[in-house]
C-alpha cells in the first residue's frame, strides 16, 4: 500500500491513470461493436494512418493530436466505404490504406528530423510522457466519445446486430456506421500513446472478446469488456511501474492473460 502511494504521489502517474482509464473505456465500448461487425482490425489500420499523420507533424512542427485527429477520421470513414465496396475486400482495403499510411509517415520522418524521441513514443507507447495540453485534449476528446456512445447506444445496437433490419425500419445506418467509425478513430489516435500504433489495436479487441466468453447479452458483454479493459489497464500500468517494463506491452500481457482465463472459464 505504501508503494502504490508512493506511486500514486508522482502528478505525471495519476494523470497518466486518469486518461488511460477514460481510453480504455472508449476502446472496450467501441471494441464489442468493432468485433460483431467484423471491423476488428480498423484499429490496426487506423494506427499506422495516425503513425503517419503524426509523424508528418512532428516533421513541420505542428501539434500532434490537433493534426491527427481529424485525418484519422478521415480515412476511417474512407476505410468504411472501401470496405462496403464489394470489388475491393474490407481486409484488402485496410491493409491498402494502412501500409500507403505507415510507409509515407517513415519517409516524411527519415527525410525531416529523423526518428526522434516524440515519434518512438508514439511507435511503441508512453502514456508517461503526456504533455498537459496532450492530457487536457485525451480527458475532452475521451468524454465527448463515452456520452455520443451513451447517447446513441440503442442505434449503434441496432446497427451491430442487424444493419439489414434497421435500414428497413428507417434507421440511417450509414450515418451510425460512420459515427462508429469516428469515435474509433478518435479513440485509436488517444490511445496511441498510451500502447503505441503497434499494440493499440488490442486495446480493442481483447476486452471484446474477453467478455464475450463470459456473457450472452449485448449489453452484459459491453459492460464486462468495459471492466476488463480499465481493470488490465490498471494492473498493466502499476506492474510496469514496479518491474520497469514497457507500459504498452504490460497492458497488453494483462489482457492476454485475461482472455486466456475468460476462455477457460467460458468452457466450463
């Protein structure tokens, strides 16, 4: 207990802990539409593209999230209508956007100021290097996406499950589908430098289906991922803190661990 206050004692841990908390939320919240539809690896592609958009602002001096942001959500949308595009594979589209993203993000940064410390730390994770600005923008942007999915919870159901039905009963499901999409990107460029564009991914997918094993409702499953993401996330950041490990790969260790005893318990 006094090792943990100690921990606790630092400013940049308990900011550290309060953004990685409300992100790892957004991801699990998001994560159990992601995973039922079939979008699971959007995260993936949606990081290299953010990898890219920052390392192209790292290059000319520009403030990371402010430019990040608004490309990602660009390209998820742009993801969602080549994958909805029956000549072009929604694998094929991601694995297209992504690596055009990540290749033109490694040569803007070799040709500019070459691989520093901000753009590592946005490679591998460093959720402790936060800015206050970078801090204050993650709290806002992480609240605006946990009240638009609270707020259009029964629509984003409706969508998941059966997109077909809904469109027929009125429900404008390719403005939810896009909705979806952006609060994705929005989450994925957040949680980028907690875990990193390499590990960000399963900050999405591992809660997900983690709690599907253990629950039957939509509604149960959502709220279990949720529990899940925020409680690995935690014991991944303290045990990283203690044994000096990377903080991306910790969490991710945490969450492997997770799945493997959710996967075991659901068999029962």
């Amino acid at each position: 207990m006094t090792a943990l206050l100690h921990m606790l004692s630092y400013a940049f841990m308990r900011k550290a802990l309060i953004v990685g908390v409300l992100v790892s939320l957004c991801a699990a919240l998001l994560g159990v539409s992601l995973v039922l539809k079939r979008y699971s690896m959007i995260g993936d592609g949606l990081s290299h593209v953010g990898f890219g958009a920052l390392a192209i602002a790292s290059a000319f001096h520009l403030a990371p999230l402010a430019v990040t942001v608004p490309v990602v959500a660009l390209a998820a949308v742009l993801l969602l209508r080549l994958s909805q595009n029956r000549k072009i594979n929604g694998d094929a589209a991601i694995a297209l956007v992504s690596s055009s993203a990540l290749a033109i993000g490694v040569l803007s940064v070799s040709l500019t100021t070459g691989m520093n410390t901000e753009v590592s730390s946005y490679m591998f994770g460093s959720i402790l290097s936060l800015s206050r600005a970078d801090a204050v923008l993650s709290l806002l942007l992480s609240a605006a996406v946990l009240l638009l999915f609270i707020a259009f919870y029964p629509r984003l159901f409706a969508v998941t499950f059966d997109e077909s039905f809904s469109r027929a009963t009125g429900v404008r499901t390719g403005a939810y589908d896009t909705l979806l999409a952006v609060l994705t990107a929005v989450t994925v460029v957040l949680g980028m430098r907690m875990m990193g564009a390499l590990l960000i991914s399963s900050l999405i997918i591992f809660p997900a289906l983690s709690a599907m094993r253990l629950c039957r409702s939509f509604k149960g499953v959502v709220c279990c991922a949720a529990g899940l993401s925020v409680g690995c996330f935690l014991i991944g950041v303290t045990g990283s803190y203690f044994l000096e490990t990377p903080t991306g790969a910790s969490i991710v260790a945490v969450d492997l661990v997770a799945f493997l005893i959710c996967l075991l318990a659901g068999k029962k």
